[in-house]
C-alpha cells in the first residue's frame, strides 16, 4: 500500500513521509501535547482530527465510532501507515500496553508520560523533517538515545 493509491487530500499527503516499505508513515504536521499528531481539516468547532485516525477511515473504507481506539503495532504515535494501525477498545489499548511494557511505572523509557511522548514525537518528525529516512538515527530517537550519549562500544 502506498499513498498514491489511497487517494489522499493533497494538503494532508503533503504532511505525511512514507518510509520504506514495512515502516512507518511520520506524520509531519502539528503534534498535540499528548504526542500525537493534529490535522486541520477546516476552521471550527469539529475541524481539527487525529491524522492516524483520519488516514486509517480512508485507506480502509471503513468509519471508527467514537469509542474505538487505533492500537499502534509499531508504538509509534505519529505513524499513520494503516498496516500499523487496528482498531480495538480501550480495554484492547490497554493490554497491549501492558503486554508491551509500556506501563507508566516511573523508570525510563518505556513508561513514558504525555509531555516525554510529544518532546519524542516533536524530535521524531523534526529528525525526518531535516534528513528524511535514517534508520539509525530514528531507532535512536524511539529508544530514548541522545546524539552526546556515549555508545558502549
């Protein structure tokens, strides 16, 4: 599946970088303070949508109601790729939070808080924004490693 033949509104296209085949599709628009991206798809009240949520409806024809969640299988908040994405309930939401270790239990990474997910997602799209797809440095950036962290090796 690529974006071509989804059929994509030009101005939200624009703000998508698919990567290679299999991984992500960065959003690279406005990112909430939750990580996760905003589209505007017009002025007022009911004008401003979760781009996962909104490519997802397309690519797969189908509408989400209110109550059902999109699990990403990447852990990646600001991936759009529809094969990353699943919809389920909150309580599926959860258990694959928890299954993933994902879990705020206040050591590190992987239990991260709103504003550390939104500083990742902000570095995320800033990193593709600059120097599009490099996989070094984007497994860097998802694994909480700075560039003046000293390698062990």
């Amino acid at each position: 599946m690529t974006m071509q033949n989804i059929g994509l509104p030009k101005r939200f296209a624009r703000k998508v970088f698919q990567g290679p085949k299999g991984k992500c599709w960065i959003w690279t628009g406005a990112i909430a303070d939750d990580g996760y991206g905003r589209f505007y798809l017009h002025q007022g009240p009911g004008g401003v949508v979760r781009p996962h949520r909104y490519l997802y409806e397309i690519a797969s024809g189908t509408t989400l109601n209110a109550n059902e969640e999109l699990l990403h299988m990447c852990d990646v908040t600001i991936c759009v790729n529809p094969e990353h994405l699943s919809p389920g309930s909150k309580s599926d939401n959860m258990q694959d939070r928890s299954g993933k270790r994902r879990f705020n239990n206040g050591h590190g990474i992987r239990g991260m808080d709103r504003q550390g997910r939104a500083l990742r997602a902000r570095h995320l799209r800033d990193e593709i924004i600059a120097n599009g797809w490099n996989q070094d440095r984007i497994s860097n950036i998802l694994a909480g490693v700075t560039a003046d962290q000293e390698t062990l090796f």
